[in-house]
C-alpha cells in the first residue's frame, strides 16, 4: 500500500468501517512508514479533543440566563434606543443652527468697522492697512537718505 492510499483510507480506518483485508494492509503499511504512522497518531489526537469537546456539559439552566440578559439589555436599548435616536439628532440641528446664528451676528457686527485718522476722515480698513504701509515704507527709504 502507497501513502496516498492510506491518506484516502484514513477516515474509515479510525471509524472502523475498513474490511479486515483492506485493514491489514493498512496495519502493515502503518508498521514500517513512520510519515504516515504519525500522521495517524496526529489525527487520533485530533479526534479525541473533538470528542471531548462534544462531551463537555453547560452548567445547568446556563443557556437560560444567557438568553435572559440577552434580551433584558435588547429591551433597555430599545427603551433609551428610541429617545437617543430622536433627541440626538434634534439637539445637533439646533446646536448647528445655533452657533450659525452667532457666527452669523458677529460678522456682521465686524464687518462695517471703520477707522478714523487724525483728521477725522473716515476710511475703510482696506484704504487704512494700504496707507499704513505705504507711510512705513516712506519712512523707511526717506532715512536712508
């Protein structure tokens, strides 16, 4: 026997659903092929911890109390789930609208401001800043002279 048949025999051999013929043939290839004698072992190991899996219990009434909390905190989301999902919103809107409406106020309050010069001409703060410069600029190439 090949290691590729034992590989396709495995599953059956374990379960015991091999004949004795097609057993024995296997037994003898597992007696002097150390590969697939450990990949037997392997897969019993495997096996086993599968079955022991399947064995372990659930402490008594546990799937009930979990199922209790499952749906006591479904039921408080949904109970403050309906409040925050219209409140939350509503309370951004009026926020939003709120800080528009000052940002709104405050420009406009800033927005015409003027500034007088010593001879009480009123100018825009665009002549003013214009001006300003071009006096500093004056200054300055007037001393270099």
């Amino acid at each position: 026997m090949k290691c590729q048949e034992v590989s396709d025999y495995l599953d059956r051999y374990l379960d015991g659903q091999l004949d004795a013929g097609t057993s024995r043939m296997l037994q003898d290839h597992l007696s002097s092929c150390d590969s697939c004698r450990q990949k037997v072992e392997r897969f019993e190991l495997i096996m086993e911890a599968i079955e022991k899996e399947k064995k372990a219990e659930l402490r008594p009434f546990f799937y009930t109390r979990v199922l209790n909390r499952l749906e006591a905190k479904k039921e408080s989301e949904m109970r403050t789930g309906t409040a925050q999902r219209v409140w939350q919103p509503a309370l951004m809107v009026l926020l939003l609208l709120l800080s528009l409406t000052i940002g709104i106020l405050v420009g406009s309050k800033y927005s015409g401001t003027t500034y007088t010069q010593s001879t009480n001409t009123v100018i825009s703060a665009d002549e003013f800043y214009i001006n300003e410069g071009r006096n500093e600029i004056e200054t300055i190439l007037l001393a270099e002279e």
